[in-house]
C-alpha cells in the first residue's frame, strides 16, 4: 500500500502570538514552528498502516517555507520512508494549497492520503475535502476509528452528540482527529536515519485565488472579572449576579 | 447591495437542527432586507421544522428529497450545493461536524474559496467580509471573499436565531437532486450511551480540569450541568490526556472552540490553550483553589475555594431557582 500524508508547519500551541506591523500576517521572528498537531495523527496512522502491512511506502508532502524542511524531517525521524516539499509562501486560500497538493499527489499513485483534521494556524480545516473533490476520490474527515480490509474502509467520525460510521472504497482520503491514535516521539535512531532519507524540493506557484487577508487583530481583551467570594458562603451570591448582571441565568 | 443568499441547513432524524435557525439569521444578515434568503434542507422527506423557516427569516425553503438523504451523504448533497451554487451570491453553512465537511466539498466543485468557522459577516464594496478566529482564538482575521458566490461556514452559536415573525410565510418548494454518485455511506450514527449536548452547541459549558482529582468526581458537574438545563461538561486537555474524559468534550486547541452563553471553569488552572478555546463565552465564571490561577484573568465572576464545597452547593441553589420559575 502506498500512502500520502501531508503535513503543515505551523507555530508551537503554546507559543504567543505576535502580530506583524502588515496589520494581516503574524511575526514569525523567534517564533517555534512545529509539525501541525492533527497532522501527526496522519503520520502515526501511515506509519501503523504501513508496520501491519508489511510492505509499501509511505511519503510526507507539505506545502510551506524553506523552513518546513525541518518540519518533515521530524515525519522522517518518526519512520516516515522520504518527503517531499512543495515549496511556496502558501496562501489564505485552502484551494490554491489543495490544487497544488492535488497536482502532486494525483500523480502519486496513492491508495491512502492523510491529512490532519485541521491546521490550528489558519483553521480552515478545508484542504483534505478539497483535494479529494479535485482528485474525484471519496473522502471521510475528523476520523477517529478506522478499519480497512480488502480495500474497503470503515471510519468513524464524530458528530455532534453521536458517532458516524462511514464507509468508501480505496483510494481515498482521510482527515485524521484526535483520538485516532497516539503518536509516537521521534527515535534517537530515527532521527539518525532521517538525515539520510530523500527530501525533495519543488517550487511550486499557487494561484492568485479568491481570498484576501483584509488584517488581523488581537482579540478583545475580557475586562478584568471580580472575585466574588471564597468558599461555598460565595454561590447564593453568584447565583445572584448571574440573574440579575449577567442574565446568564 | 441586495444579495441572494442561499443556507445550507442541517437536520438530524428528520428534523431541523437549532443551528439551521442561526444560519437563516447569519444569511439575512448579509442579504439585507432588500436581498433574498433561500433555505436548502436535505432529508428522505422534509424535515419538521422546515415550516417555520420562513417565520425566521427565509423568503424560500428549498427541499431536497432523496431515499438516500435520511442521513447526511457527502456526494449527494455537494452536488446538490454545486448544482444551485452559480445562482447565488453568498452560501453560508455551518461550521459542524457536517458543515465543515460539506463547505470544502461544495468550494472545489464550485472553484471559489471557503472562510470556514466564521463569527461575524458584513459587506465592503459589495464583497462578503468574514471575521474568524486563528490561531486558535489568539487572533481575528479578517478576510474579503472575492470568488462568486462567496462561501462561509459560520460557528453554531455565533449568531443568533431571528425573532419569530408569523406573519412571514413560504411553501416549501421540492427541489430535484441532481444524479451523484455515492461513493461515502453513512451507515450509521450511533449515539453515546447517554444523549450528551455537544459542547459547541449548548447554551451553557460545565468544565472540569485537574482540580477534580479523579474521573469520577465528574459526576459534580454533570449533576450541575442537569440542574442547568441545556448544559454540556467540557474538559481541559490534561483531563482528556489523562483519558478521564473523551476526546469530543476536550475545550481549547486540538480540542474544540465554543461560544456558550455561560461558561464554567471548574478546577482548571486555564492554560493559555485553554483560553484560547473558551474566551469568547459572554459569561465565564471560575471556581478555583489558587486565587492566582490565569483562569480569574478571563472569568467574569470567580469564586476561590474548594470546588467540591463549591460545586454541590451551586447545584443546590441552581435547583432552587429554576424550581421559582
């Protein structure tokens, strides 16, 4: 089985934020970048999919930065086989980054390609969806169970209140949740070993697209809330406040 | 400007969701009075609710009927979005589980762009301009859609259904669903062993963190989370890590965003990932040991002490005020 997973570098989750003076784009100075958290979940699924298989190949593609090399070799150091990066300053718009990925994977020969659910940079949580519809294969997205046999897949997928179970044939695309698995850290030997592994680099130019970042803010500050009390003695008080101030009662 | 605008509802066993009433008031909000609000249900048969569509702000409601749509079916109902797509100027869904994976099918079919989990609309020069949280929350960004039509998915709760109106009326019009072919099946939707309210969705989030010690200890939320009616019980991640709570309850990034009227934190620290997930709640109150926690930062009302005095009694008096009514 060959298997595609795409990856996006994008910054630590708990790293600040700081806006740039574009007023639309954040500063990326002293910024740590990380592989894309849901994203990993694609790469722990290739990799078990690949172990229980015995044979085929799996490759890692994002579309990024020079500096989301790094990025894919910590999917090599995780027992990733080679990577490949799209290179380009990406764009706000998901089908431009999907019609690019697209382009490459479909030539790929892919059975599987895995995405992260979304990417908790830009949030859009689009580009999977899209590039199965641009390839024409079925898609199932937010999976957190899978089985596959005989080239069938049943997923499931959470929904509000209750659990999806969804079925398509291979090839297709999958967009990977929490839950689905749990990642494994980059070995010593890994690491070692994805120095090694192919890395290759293709520019890559998006299109214009349909989107325009207009700017970018800081979110409204929460006025400092009050202590109203300590202990249980509190609670007929904040009961009050949230009748009669708050009216979120 | 007046703008034809198409929403693209939801419903579950046979009947409209809540937050296909939101989407009919985010959609009037960008047609304007003078522009017009179609609204799109899918279902094997109409589903109830699609009646009081028009009392809540739709001019038409469009029905597509299909053996095959009793569930949500990905093919079948893209290219039923796809088919209409060319004939509006903006198409809004919403951004849950099934809305976030409708809109990127129903954007590349279409060729034009998506902005996914939106929370506030306006128009500039004529071009829809969506407000959106990145970074999960720790920005807005801002973004003009230039593509026809433009397409949004909005998030459950960020706008608020329109005022019941009588006297607006509309037939519900059957539209028919153009030919798809299904490759993805919903076979079934099983749901967990007690109906649990989504945390996005509900009116008011009960939160536990670590402060709870022990997984059973949920049990005070959930008792405070039934006292309140309309309640879900979020967690924190260290919770969910620690594998007290499922994933699908987990609040902040890499867990869900949510925007409940009233939002209570118990026993959690509040982790700037955390904020990030909850910070747009109108109430938030905090029950904490440590004064210092960041959680007090953010809440509105906090209350410092032991949660587990706390927490009983706020049901109890909860109880009370909601048997005054």
């Amino acid at each position: 089985m060959k298997i595609a997973v795409c990856l996006k570098r994008v910054p630590d989750t708990v790293a600040k934020i700081t806006i740039g003076p574009d007023r639309r784009t954040i500063d990326e100075a002293g910024l740590k970048f990380v592989p894309n958290p849901y994203d990993e979940f694609a790469v722990e699924e290739a990799l078990a999919l690949k172990e229980k298989a015995g044979t085929g190949e799996t490759v890692v593609h994002a579309l990024g930065p020079d500096a989301a090399q790094e990025t894919l070799r910590t999917a090599l150091a995780m027992g990733i086989d080679r990577a490949v990066l799209l290179q380009s300053a990406g764009s706000p718009d998901g089908l431009e980054v999907a019609r690019a990925l697209a382009a490459e994977l479909g030539a790929g020969g892919y059975d599987l390609i895995l995405f992260g659910k979304l990417a908790v940079d830009d949030a859009n949580q689009q580009v999977g969806p899209m590039v199965a519809e641009l390839l024409g294969l079925p898609c199932v997205s937010a999976v957190v169970h899978l089985t596959m046999a005989d080239g069938a897949v049943e997923a499931e997928r959470e929904i509000e209140g209750g659990i999806e179970v969804v079925t398509c044939r291979l090839p297709a695309v999958l967009t990977c949740d929490k839950g689905l698995n749990n990642p494994r850290l980059p070995s010593l030997k890994g690491i070692m070993a994805a120095k090694k592994k192919p890395l290759e680099v293709k520019a890559v130019s998006l299109g214009a697209g349909s989107i325009e970042v207009l700017g970018l803010e800081y979110p409204a500050e929460r006025q400092a809330g009050r202590i109203v009390g300590e202990g249980a003695d509190a609670v007929p008080e904040l009961v009050r406040l949230l009748r009669i101030e708050a009216k979120a009662l | 400007m007046a703008l034809k605008v198409l929403a693209v509802l939801e419903a579950r066993d046979g009947a409209v969701r809540k937050v296909s009433y939101e989407l009919v008031a985010a959609a009037r909000e960008l047609a304007g009075a003078a522009g017009s609000v179609d609204a799109l249900v899918f279902g094997a048969q109409t589903p109830a609710g699609a009646e009081d569509l028009a009392a809540l702000g739709a001019d038409r409601v469009l029905s597509a009927g299909h053996p095959d749509f009793a569930r949500y079916n990905p093919d079948g109902f893209a290219a039923t979005v796809a088919s209409l797509g060319a004939g509006y100027a903006a198409i809004v869904f919403a951004a849950t589980a099934t809305g976030k994976d409708l809109a990127p099918r129903a954007a590349a079919r279409l060729g034009v762009g998506l902005a996914s989990d939106v929370v506030g609309l306006a128009l500039q020069d004529g071009a829809v301009v969506a407000t959106r949280p990145v970074y999960a929350g720790r920005a807005i960004q801002k973004v003009k859609l230039r593509g026809t039509p433009a397409l949004v998915s909005v998030r459950p709760n960020a706008f608020q259904p329109a005022a019941r109106d009588d006297a607006r009326t509309a037939a519900v019009e059957a539209l028919a669903v153009p030919a798809f072919e299904a490759r993805i099946r919903v076979q079934a939707v099983k749901a967990p062993e007690k109906a649990a309210l989504d945390v996005t969705e509900a009116s008011i989030v009960v939160s536990g963190g670590r402060g709870l010690k022990d997984p059973a200890n949920f049990k005070l939320l959930e008792e405070l989370a039934e006292a309140l009616g309309n309640t879900a019980v979020g967690a924190s991640r260290a919770v969910v890590d620690a594998g007290w709570r499922d994933h699908a309850a987990q609040v902040g990034q890499t867990g869900k965003t949510v925007s409940p009227g009233l939002y209570i934190a118990v026993g959690i620290s509040g982790a700037i990932q955390h904020l990030a997930g909850m910070r747009t709640a109108k109430t938030i109150v905090a029950i904490n040991r440590d004064k210092d926690a960041p959680i007090f930062k953010v809440a509105d009302y906090g209350i410092v002490g032991d949660l587990f005095e706390v927490v009983p009694r706020l049901t109890e008096e909860i109880r009370k005020v909601r048997s005054e009514r």
